[in-house]
C-alpha cells in the first residue's frame, strides 16, 4: 500500500461525496447508524470543510480510499467535556474509510498528528461511535487519554472522546480535584462542617478530613473522569510535575472539619521518617476558615518544658496539656507547625492543612477518650519522644483584607509556599514552569484561561500543572495557592 495525503479540492469534490455515501452504506451494513447521508455528514459540511481547506484525500495509488476533516473547528457537544490538554487543540471529524482497515486508521492517526502540529496546533481531539469497536480499539491505543462520553443529538448518536498533546511543549490544563475522605472510625472527632459550610456530600457525621489534592496510598484524589493523582503523575509526570516529576508527590492538601478536639501530636522530619517509616517527614501550615467562640489550638509546648518533663508526664500515663501552650483562633489566622512541634486542632474549628505528602503521625496524648468498645486509640510515646523538639515556637501569620488583586505570600518554609490570591475583578496568574501549584478557593470565582473556563465553589480544589497556561481568577474573594519551593 503507498498511502498519499493531499488537501481535496472543488474539482474532485463529487468522488469525496461519492466515498462517504459508500462508507455509509458499508455501516449500515454492520449495523452502525451513527452516519446518515445528509443528516451527519452533509454535502454542505463537505463543501465548508473544502472551502476553509481541511477537507483532506488519502489516496492508494491514485485511488481515494479515505478522508477525513483535520481543523480548529470545534463541536458543541465537545463543551460537555473536560480535556486535559492544549490551548489550541485540532480536531479530527468526519473520518471514513472504505474498510475497516486498522493499519490505514493508525496510518492516516499518524499523519493527522503530524500534520496538526505543523500547522501550530498543540493537542488533539476527536471522537468515535460508542458501537464502533475497532475505531474505538485505533483510538484507545493510538490518543494519549479517553477524555469522556457525549451525545450528538444530530444524528442521535453517544460518541467516546479521546485527546492526545502534540509534543512536550503541549500545556496540560487546570484539573479540578475531588477529594478522598477520612470519616468514622478514623476521625472520632470528625464533624459534618464541610457539609453545612461548602455543601459537600460528606459519608457520614464524623467526616474529619476532606483529602482535596492527594498521593496517599488508598486516599487519592480524582479527577472528574476518575483518574487517580498517582495515574495522572504516572503518564505526564514532567508535565505535571516540572522539576519534581521522577519524585515522589511531595504535598497534601486537606480541608479539615473538627468537631472535638484531635490528639495531641508530633511528626518526625524527613531523616527519621525515612528510617524508620520508609515515607517522608511530615512539616505542615493550617489557615482557620471557620472557629466557633472560645476555638483553640495546642501549639508548641510551654517556653520551660523541658524533654525530661515531657517524658516523666507521658510515661507516667498523666495528662500532659498543661504543658502545651494553648492558643486561641479566629478566622484567617495562619500556623506553621515544622516537625518535632507538639500541636493539637481543638474542635469547633474548620481549616485548610497543607503538608508534606506523608500520613505519618505520632500521637502522644488523646486525653483518655475510648470509643464505643471502650478502647482507647494507641499512642505512640516513644517515637513522639524521640522526635519532639521542645523549644520550636513555629510561625504565625494572618490572612490579608481581600483589598485590590495580586498575591500575597503567607508562609515560605523548606516544604512549601503558601500565598493568598486577592481577587476583585481580575487577579492574573503566570505560568510556573518549574512546579505544580494547588489552589482552593474560599469564595465563588471563575478560572479562566485561554480557550475554557472552571466555576469554582467555595471550597473547591484545582490542581494547576507545571505546564499550565497563564490563568485568571475572575470575581471577588479569595483562593489559597500552595505549591513545593521553588
């Protein structure tokens, strides 16, 4: 077979209208009614696709055995779903072929792909019949990812989408998360706050701890599609990642929602982790959302305990929160816990948590709470013992007044970056090559970019790629912005 693409033109037009009635006619044959002559597609679409020169021949020694449209014209039904890739995707519609002939569909795959990047597309779309397996089969093992599933009520038919990025300068596009959740059992102090606060369909009234942007083994985050965090890292690390693509996932970000108080806990750092967990240290920043009157929090122990007095107190089984400084909260009040600083949420309180990606907790003191069976949760006095730094004072910081647009840098630690998006009318992002960022917002606000557009609830999460266009957060409020040091 020697395959030859070329543009179609007026003179050659009726073989083009000739080829599609008989792959239509070889559908039907087959049973598939997703093509109708002059219903989908048209001689006036035909005629279109000529005229703007993305009608395209392929032809085997002369003879036309396929065409297809290759453009930027895009479906509506298209809006329905959510894409991963590009700011100027091409689309691939109208492909027939006159068999089904899988190596000329990977061929003719093939050309699209290159075609459409040398004329300065950078991704591409297209869509196929949900009935058509061995398209579906070329299109599974030939585009980067199923995108979704839409309905073209012309000619009534459910169409699988698939997309796939042009080259490694292809941008990937913000990807609102959905989170994990840690409820019952695990979160007796748990609450049913980010229901009555952000609406969320939380598993039940002890739900502690909404994961939003997560590697966790077994908590992972998803994407509206279901792709886990750890999928989406798996198969475009670099251009998620930047600079950290090959490591491992290095934050967590959770809003958490404390009806009584937690345990009192410490977290070891990376050194002592690594040794004796196989994981990473844990450091970690809260901001209060929400703080009913009187809302505290155990932060660092008091400036002359000392070790010896901490241990004597866990070891001899007393209650140790007379020696933690307790502190009171309010909404927008920013903490810095690094490793080794004893702390406790108290309840009452609704805050965001952004952490080193590390599930690592030892608990020192729960204040003798049992559960139904009259258990106590276990307590972990010799590791927190042998990670405690009592002298560690943190970092304390507040939340500014939504006064004009631009960012405004709360916290900046070996682990993290924390920044707070004012936002009133436009508040413009730049691109950030080097590092994924996470942005929740704390008020409604639209994230625009070029070519699409998320709404975003309060409370909402979006995990913005290395790769990410420059976006803008449009409306007024809020948003938190957390991402790895530069």
């Amino acid at each position: 077979m020697s395959i030859r693409f070329s543009p179609a033109t007026p003179e050659r037009f009726q073989e083009v209208c000739a080829l599609y009635q008989d792959v239509i006619r070889d559908m039907h044959s087959r049973g598939l009614k997703q093509w109708e002559w002059d219903v989908y597609p048209t001689r006036a679409q035909l005629e279109e696709d000529v005229t703007h020169g993305r009608l395209y021949r392929v032809e085997d020694e002369g003879r036309l055995i396929a065409a297809f449209a290759l453009g930027d014209a895009i479906e509506p039904e298209y809006a329905r779903i959510v894409w991963e890739y590009g700011v100027r995707p091409a689309t691939l519609h109208r492909f027939a072929m006159v068999s089904e002939s899988l190596d000329l569909a990977s061929q003719v795959l093939a050309f699209v792909k290159e075609e459409a990047l040398r004329l300065g597309y950078d991704s591409l779309r297209l869509d196929t019949c949900v009935e058509d397996r061995p398209m579906l089969e070329v299109f599974s093992s030939a585009m980067t990812r199923e995108a979704g599933r839409t309905f073209f009520e012309n000619p009534g038919v459910t169409s699988v989408c698939f997309e796939a990025p042009l080259s490694g300068a292809c941008p990937m596009l913000p990807l609102r998360m959905y989170p994990a959740y840690r409820h019952g059992d695990m979160t007796p102090w748990g609450g049913d706050a980010l229901r009555a606060v952000y609406g969320r369909d939380i598993p039940d009234e002890r739900t502690g701890e909404a994961l939003e942007i997560s590697a966790i083994p077994h908590l992972e985050s998803r994407t509206v599609t279901g792709e886990t965090l750890p999928q989406l890292l798996e198969r475009d690390g670099a251009r998620l990642s930047g600079d950290y693509a090959g490591q491992e996932f290095p934050l967590l970000l959770k809003l958490l929602a404390a009806r009584d108080s937690l345990s009192v806990q410490v977290h070891p750092d990376d050194a002592y982790a690594r040794e004796h967990e196989g994981k990473l240290g844990k450091t970690e920043a809260w901001v209060i959302l929400k703080a009913e009157e009187g809302a505290s929090i155990l932060y660092g122990l008091k400036e002359d305990v000392t070790l010896e007095a901490l241990r004597a107190a866990l070891e001899g089984g007393g209650d140790v929160e007379g020696l933690i400084r307790r502190v009171p909260v309010k909404p927008g009040d920013v903490y810095y816990m690094p490793s080794g600083m004893v702390h406790a949420i108290g309840g009452g309180i609704l805050l965001y948590e952004i952490q080193q990606s590390s599930d690592v907790t030892y608990r020192l003191w729960d204040f003798n709470r049992v559960n139904a069976a009259g258990e106590k949760r276990p307590l972990h006095i010799r590791q927190s013992l042998d990670v405690i730094v009592p002298g560690l004072t943190g970092q304390i910081a507040r939340m500014p007044a939504n006064d004009g647009c631009g960012l405004v840098n709360l916290l900046d630690v070996p682990a993290f970056r924390l920044d707070c998006a004012n936002v009133n009318g436009e508040c413009e992002l730049a691109s950030q090559p080097h590092a994924f960022r996470m942005l929740t917002a704390l008020a409604g606000l639209l994230l625009s970019w070029q070519g699409d557009a998320i709404e975003l609830k309060a409370g909402d999460s979006v995990l913005l790629p290395a790769s990410c266009p420059p976006v803008t957060l449009m409306g007024v409020g809020q948003a938190l912005i957390s991402s790895p040091p530069a």
